[in-house]
C-alpha cells in the first residue's frame, strides 16, 4: 500500500502545528517584564487551551476516520479476495 498520502497529511499537519504554534507565541507581548497574571491573561491562556484541545480532539477524529477507512478497504478487499478464490474452486 503507497503511503504517500499518509505521509504527506502528516507532513502538512506539522506545519500546520508550527505556524499555528510561532503566530500564537507571537501574539505574546513581552514576557520579560510579565507581572503577575492578571485575570485577563489567565482567561485568553485557558480560551488558548480550549483550543489546542479542541483541535487535538479534531486530529484525532481525523486520524481515527482515515484507521476506519482503511481497515473498510483491507476488509472489502480480503473478503471480495476470497469469494473469488472459493469461485475458483
């Protein structure tokens, strides 16, 4: 089976993770000079972690749906593989 596909989705999922990851720690103001979090800052950090988790949830569907449609390929594949054997027959 060419992997390709595969490869290359997961190619485009880590670029994807990277530029998302640089523009949200962009998106930072300088943290050198950081005082205590605010009330703000605590809430836009728990809104950022809602969203890496929503869109590690949606990965995994993602991962998840392509496991399925393989396994249904392989399985349609062994059992149409197999009628033609015992036609043979």
């Amino acid at each position: 089976m060419d992997t390709k596909l595969f490869e290359d989705y997961q190619k485009q999922m880590m670029d994807f993770q990277k530029k998302w990851f640089d523009t949200w720690m962009e998106s930072f103001p300088n943290l050198k000079d950081a005082s205590p979090l605010s009330e703000s800052f605590e809430q836009t950090l728990k809104m950022q972690e809602e969203m890496v988790n929503s869109y590690l949830d949606t990965q995994k569907q993602t991962n998840q749906m392509m496991l399925d449609a393989q396994k249904q390929l392989w399985s349609e594949y062994f059992k149409t593989m197999k009628k033609n054997v015992a036609s043979v027959s």
